[in-house]
C-alpha cells in the first residue's frame, strides 16, 4: 500500500506549486476512494488552512530553502510538521513515515533531512510557537494583503473573521420542504445514527454533528436534501421565485441554487441554467438529474448576452457573481494562497460588467437578486453602489431580515454567524 504522505504531498504541489485549487488537485490525484482517503483530506486541508504558520516552522528549521524541483519535499515536510503540530500523530510514526516517503519520492538522498528537520522541530516545538506568534501571519494565518482588507472593510470585526476561517465549516444540508418537513427529516437522520441541528433563519438548512459521506444520508440519491451552506440557501427565499415566471440563473455552477429554485417552485414558466464553463455546467445537469427536476442548461458568458439570449425578457435574475470567495475560507483554505491582491480590481470590474450586461435583460418591474461569497466591500456594498449610480431606473430597498447586517446597500452575513459562510445580498428593482 502506498504511503499516504506521498500522495499529501503531491495534492500539496498542485495547490503551492502550481496554483490549481485543491478540489481539481483532489480530482488528479484522489480518483479512487481508499481507507486512507478521509487522512489525506484532512491532512490536505489541514496543511492549507495552517500553511502560513507551518512555512514559517519550516523557514525556520531550514538552513536554506529548498531548491523549486524539490517542491514535491517541500510539502512532504509540511505535512509532517502538520502532523506534529496539529495532528497529535505519535511523534516516531511522523518521523518514520515521512523519512519512509522520500524513497518513493525518489528522494533517497533526503531521508537525513527529512529525519533532522522534524526531529529538530520535535524538540524545539515551543520556541517555534512562540516565535510564530509574533509573525502577525503566521499567527492569524492569513496573508498581510487580505488582513489588510479585512481590518480596512471591517474594524471591529476582523478578529472574528479571522478565527472563523480558520476553523472548519459545519457540513450543512438543505431539505426539501415540498417533500419533507425539517422534523421529519431529522428522525430519518436519527434512525441512522445521524443528528443534525436546524437553523434560526433558513427552515431548510440542518447542519450535521459529524459530517459524512453524501450516500450515507436519507433521500439524497433522490434529491430529498443537498449539501449546500445555509447562507446560500437564503437566495432561492431572496428571489421569491412566482408561478409561470422566466428566471434566469447566471454563473450557475455547480448548480445547488438552480436546483433549490426549481424545488421551491415547480411551476416556472422558464429556468434557464447559464455558466460559461462546460465542465461546470455538467455538474448543474447531475444535480438536477439527481433530484429529477429540470432547467435549461446554456453555455454562455453572462457578460456577453448577445452570443446566446433569446431576447426574451425575465421577471427575475439571480447573479451569483464570480468573485474573491473569502466568505467561504474555512470551507476552502486553498483561497489564502491561490487568491492574490491583484485579483480583486479585475473581480469587481468583471462584477460590473455582467452587472450592466444583464440589466437590460430584465423586465420592467422586475428583481435582481445579486449575491457573492465575498467579505470585501468593494465586491459588494460598493460595487452596487456604483451600479445604482449607474442605472438611474435601478433601486435597492433594504432587505428586511434577523440574519447577517444591514449594509447601505443590500445585507452581509460574515463568517460563522449562526454557523453560516460569509455571503452577501442586494435586491435590486427595475422600475416601471
């Protein structure tokens, strides 16, 4: 059987050295479910969400970095420092595993290193955490740029955001309430060994004790419950989707919103699934088979409406926009290195775009509902104010709500609030 460490470190390059997010990392290299699996996330996911604290250990123990076409060990020794630290792995079986590893790295050459280093961490384990302490990344985990941003957008918050992306997201499940009452379900969960606690603000939001495998849970091959955050479940009760309307679904994938909308109405004149990713739109038509409900499915840039609209208006448009995703850190540590400060000027001009692309598709009358994962106000409260300076036909009341924070301009929910990801809303009217 192959060392798991292997495969760690593997997954660990794609991400550190080649800047491809851990889920397509996961894809090349976890194509098989073994009993090693649920180790290898952990410690991946682990590695990532600690990455800046461990690099600073590790440039620590180092006498001198390694050279780039030895990244493969480099993230070996990560993992192993992982497990020291975090783990609580039993010290010898860290040291031996991982100095094992560099013979299948074919590495041979690193087994004394590798051997010295964790070794050495071992003992110096103390002096290490108090050194990082005072590295102001090291001991937040977060890069200076997007702590800047955060203290910046949110003074008396960032703290709070911090320490909740840091920890591990709640595996949340939407219901479907047209099937099933929240009660109900929660007894299915009990008679096999499940428990799950409901939400104050979303009646179809559960979110498990201890997460576990999609097959495992009652109904879900059938499209009775999906995994779906419960901040994200707001937008389908947001948009208030009506009997006989044409709705449009923009930037779709992975499809967990266009599913929810066609659950909590059936009776849409119209649900068009649009994404520009082929791969991606794939994901949205397996969610609806799954629950065995349809929508159109339209390969598109939601930027460029005149290569595939039909001109035919909608009542409603849900923009899930594409953007920094720092709401959603602790369910994907991965955005801390692969996110970069010159992202988020394009992000928000890409943002813009779509925004003023997709206006004139909507009827007079009708509703916007435009959402991100984003934390960041010029993502969000800013660029709606932008746009409303824009569109002089164009208004956003406040949404009226007990959840997340009234902003000037739509409603933010911030990390962790009622055990809900960072998203943020803004309902936006076209006048008659």
């Amino acid at each position: 059987m192959n060392n798991p460490r292997i495969t760690i470190a593997l997954i660990l390059r794609a991400v550190i050295g080649e800047h491809i997010n851990l889920d397509n990392a996961f894809a090349r290299h976890l194509s098989v479910e073994t009993p090693q699996t649920p180790f290898i996330k952990a410690a991946c996911f682990g590695v990532l969400r600690h990455y800046l604290r461990l690099r600073w250990y590790l440039d620590q123990l180092l006498d001198k970095p390694l050279k780039a076409k030895d990244q493969d060990l480099d993230c070996l020794l990560l993992s192993g420092l992982y497990e020291l630290f975090e783990m609580h792995t039993p010290d010898h079986a860290v040291v031996s595993e991982t100095v094992n590893a560099t013979r299948q790295l074919r590495k041979a050459w690193a087994k004394g290193l590798v051997n010295a280093i964790l070794r050495n961490a071992r003992r110096q384990q103390t002096r290490l955490r108090q050194g990082a302490e005072q590295d102001v990344q090291a001991r937040t985990l977060h890069p200076q740029w997007l702590l800047d941003h955060l203290q910046q957008d949110w003074p008396q918050d960032w703290p709070e955001i911090v320490a909740q992306n840091n920890l591990p997201a709640p595996m949340t499940l939407r219901l479907d309430l047209q099937h099933a009452s929240r009660d109900e379900y929660l007894q299915q969960l009990a008679t096999t060994g499940q428990h799950a606690s409901s939400n104050p603000h979303v009646a179809s939001a559960l979110s498990l004790d201890t997460p576990v495998d999609v097959q495992a849970l009652p109904g879900f091959a059938h499209g009775l419950v999906s995994v779906q955050d419960a901040a994200a479940q707001l937008a389908a009760s947001l948009l208030t989707p009506q009997p006989g309307e044409r709705i449009l679904d923009a930037c779709a994938a992975p499809g967990g919103k266009t599913l929810h909308l066609r659950q909590a109405q059936p009776a849409l004149a119209e649900l068009i699934a649009l994404d520009s990713d082929a791969a991606r739109l794939e994901r949205v038509s397996q969610n609806l088979e799954r629950a065995r409900v349809q929508a159109r499915l339209c390969q598109g840039d939601a930027s460029r409406p005149d290569v595939w609209w039909d001109h035919q208006p909608f009542d409603r448009i849900l923009l899930d926009a594409p953007c920094s995703a720092t709401g959603v850190i602790r369910r994907h540590p991965d955005i801390k290195l692969l996110r970069q400060p010159g992202d988020l000027p394009k992000l928000a001009a890409k943002q813009a775009q779509i925004l003023d692309a997709l206006w004139p598709l909507l009827k007079s009358g009708g509703m916007l509902l435009y959402a991100t994962c984003s934390v960041l106000k010029m993502e969000n409260e800013r660029q709606i104010q932008q746009f409303l300076a824009r569109q002089p036909d164009a208004s956003c009341p406040p949404i009226t709500a007990d959840w997340g924070q009234a902003r000037p301009h739509g409603r933010q929910i911030l990390p962790g609030m009622d055990g809900m990801d960072g998203f943020y809303y803004a309902l936006i009217y076209k006048q008659d």
